[in-house]
C-alpha cells in the first residue's frame, strides 16, 4: 500500500511539475510575441507612417490572443470580495470594448504616489476608492444662482409641479416594476437613497401647489431642492463604494433581468436625469449619475448567468 501511495504521490508531483513547466512556457511565449508585436509597430510607425501603423492588425498571431483572452475570462470571474480587482476590471472592460472610462479619474489613479504602488494591490484599491468618492454626486449647488433658478421655476408653477409629479411617479412605478417581475420585497441596500427619491419630488410638487406667500414659497422650494440634491449626492457617494464590493449573488438571476427592463432602463433613465436636471438647473450631460448607471449595469452583468445554490453542509448527528 505504501508503495502504491508514494507511486501516487510521485505521479501527482510530476504532473504539478509539468504544468507548472507549461505554463511557464506559455507566459515566455506570449511575452515574446508581444516583444515582437511591439516591435513590428514601432518598424512599421517609422518606415510606412501613421496611417499604415493603424490601419495594421493588431497581432500577426492568433495564438497569444488567445492565451490572453483565456486569461482575462477567468480574471474577471474570479471572486474578489474585497473589491480589490474591480477598478482594473471596469478599466480593461472599458479599453477592450473601445470606451475607456473617465481619462480624468484614469490620471487621478496614475498619479497614486509610489509609496501606495509598493504598499500593493489593497492599499492602491483604497486610495482608488478614496478618488471615486471624492469624483462622485452632481456638483455643488451655489445658493444664489438656485435662488435665480426657483424664481423662474416659480413663474412655470404648472410645468414645474407636473415635472414633480411625473418624477415621482415614475420612480414609483419602476421600482414596483422590478419588486413584481424580481420578485423580490426591497431593493438591494445600495439603492436605498434611490428608493428615498419620489418623497423629495412630492415635496417639491407641495410647495408649488400651498398657498403662501411668494417670500416663503421661494425659500420652501430651494430648501427642497436642496434636500434632493444632497440625496442624490449621498446615492451616488454610497454606490463609488458599493461599486469596489462583489455583486454576485446580490440579487437573483431574474432580477438582474428584470433590472434592464425597469430600474435600469433608458425611459426611467431620462425621467429621472430630466426631473432632477429640471430642478437643479443644469443640463443632463452636466448629470452623469455615472456611478447609478455602472452599479446597475454590473448588478445585471454579474448575476445574468444562473448560478447553482450551495447546499449548506448539516453538523454530524448522533444516535442516542
């Protein structure tokens, strides 16, 4: 038996060895193609010109990009409770599919002081976090210029009560949407502040319609618009972070389907970007609510694919 067991063992350290050497092949080789690629480039930049270096493939062999590719689907797949990879998943996500993200916050991460980089991937995902918090939110309302913004809401009392109507509704109506086709009882606790969205539009529509004096109804409605302001600002500030946490597993695979045709859709996308824009007085470019879009999107991405319950293991019982 012992013969047996260290004849397995062997077999076992043989085939880890040649794996390992198989591997380590394969990193070599495709470190040489891509020495050799670049080299190509910087051959064909300088002898053909520009428009030949673009108009170029980008690799003369497919199987380094296959190797590649392999690589990527299991990286990004990977489990990463701590959110330590997701940054650099959204960045290469974004350079793969041509639409990079925002090339401010890619030179805000560039120049993370060296001492971070050393420290290691941890310490560069939490300076990364840091960013991404301090990037977040619609900007600051100034009070004077949302003075001047109320008074010409005020001279449009109809259009701009309709508009608070319709926002909370339609806020409303999605999130039910999605409970009933989830199904599910709540939202995700992430979205918790977007949950809290149709109470501040109702109060702005209250204003508009009381009877008080133009002084008062004045100083209401900028005190509203403020308290909506600032919980669009604390939605987005929490998803920056709920962003860097795995969301595998958040919601159910018929829930993230449901998301694309409710919450995440682009009619309740205008409403919501026109409604708060309406009262904010900017335009809805100026309103990005970026971190609410990728936090959607990666919720239905993450949890598209239908993934087997684990079985909880049951503590061994005892006759007595």
């Amino acid at each position: 038996m012992d013969g047996a067991a260290d004849e397995a063992d062997r077999s076992t350290a043989q085939s880890a060895a040649s794996a390992a050497v198989s591997a380590a092949a394969r990193s070599l080789a495709n470190r040489a193609a891509m020495q050799t690629a670049a080299l190509s480039d910087g051959t064909r930049l300088r002898d053909e010109g520009v428009d030949a270096h673009f108009t170029a493939p980008l690799w003369s062999d497919d199987a380094p990009v296959s190797d590649l590719l392999a690589g990527w689907e299991t990286f990004q797949k990977s489990p990463d409770p701590h959110g330590i990879w997701t940054f650099w998943i959204k960045w290469y996500r974004g350079m793969f599919a041509g639409s990079p993200m925002d090339w401010s916050l890619q030179l805000q991460v560039a120049l993370i002081a060296d001492a971070i980089w050393e420290d290691g991937p941890e310490a560069v995902a939490a300076a990364i976090r840091d960013i991404q918090t301090d990037k977040t939110g619609p900007a600051p309302l100034e009070e004077k210029l949302l003075r001047k913004h109320v008074e010409y809401l005020l001279r449009n009392p109809t259009l701009t009560e309709a508009t608070a109507l319709n926002g909370a509704d339609a806020i409303e109506r999605a999130i039910a949407d999605y409970l009933r086709e989830a199904p599910a009882n709540c939202l995700p606790e992430d979205l918790k502040h977007l949950e809290a969205l149709p109470q501040h539009f109702k109060a702005i529509a209250r204003v508009i319609g009381n009877q008080v004096g133009n002084t008062e109804k004045e100083n209401r409605l900028v005190d509203e618009i403020s308290k909506l302001h600032a919980r669009v600002a604390e939605l987005e500030k929490e998803l920056a972070v709920a962003k860097s946490k795995e969301r595998k597993g958040v919601v159910s695979q018929n829930a993230a389907a449901s998301l694309g045709k409710t919450i995440g859709s682009l009619p309740f996308w205008g409403v919501l970007a026109t409604g708060t824009c309406y009262f904010f007085g900017v335009t809805p470019s100026d309103l990005s609510l970026e971190n609410l879009r990728d936090y959607l999107a990666e919720l239905s991405r993450a949890n598209s694919e239908a993934t087997t319950p684990s079985i909880p293991t049951l503590p061994s019982s005892t006759d007595v």
